[in-house]
C-alpha cells in the first residue's frame, strides 16, 4: 500500500506522521487533567441539563416574553440564548431538533 501524503500550503504530511503527531498530542493532554478537561469542553461543548416536562412548558412561557441575548443559524437548526434567574439556556429547533438545555457552570464544584 503506498503511503499517503497531505500537502496542506507548503508543508507535507505523510498519513504516519500525522498519527504520530496525533498519538504524542493525546499523550500530553491525557496526563494533565486541567488540559484535558479544555480539550473535552472544546469538542462537546459546555455541560448541560435538557430541561423537559413541566419546568419545559413553563420556561418556554417565560421564553416567550423576553427576547432571546443570542441567536445563530447553521441553516439546520436554530439556537435561541436566554437568560434567566442567573442561569443560561439554549433552546435548539429545526431539521429534528426541539430541545431547552439549561447550560451547567464551568466549575464543577458550583450546583446548578
């Protein structure tokens, strides 16, 4: 099997060094818990709480009388950003989505 290679502007990468470069990253981060927490909360993104049932229907009413303090659009799916009584909320809908998450804080040592 030939070797593959990745010419990405001017530097070339054969496929083993990329995998060695890949293995010696997860090396590092995975003997040092402070940096792989940050890589972890780079790549799934904050903790959070889907909020359903009743507390749903209910923060959904609240939602609905204030305007959201962010919004994005990925042509998919729409997130509206709310907040209220101190904490943050996502409310995801479209192509399949229709989901409040309350999003947890960052010290894990803090209750929601």
């Amino acid at each position: 099997m030939d070797a593959m290679v990745i010419v990405i502007k001017d530097v070339t990468v054969t496929a083993k060094t990329s995998l060695d470069w890949i293995q010696e990253a997860a090396d590092r981060i995975s003997n040092d818990p402070v940096k792989l927490k940050e890589f972890m909360r780079k790549v799934m993104g904050p903790k959070q709480r889907i909020i359903e049932g009743q507390e749903r229907e209910h923060l959904l009413m609240v939602f609905g009388l204030t305007d959201p303090t962010e919004e994005s659009n990925n042509q998919r799916s729409w997130t509206s950003v709310y907040e209220h009584a101190g904490k943050t909320y996502h409310l995801t809908l479209g192509d399949g989505w229709d989901e409040l998450a309350e999003i947890l804080p960052e010290n894990d040592d803090e209750k929601s």
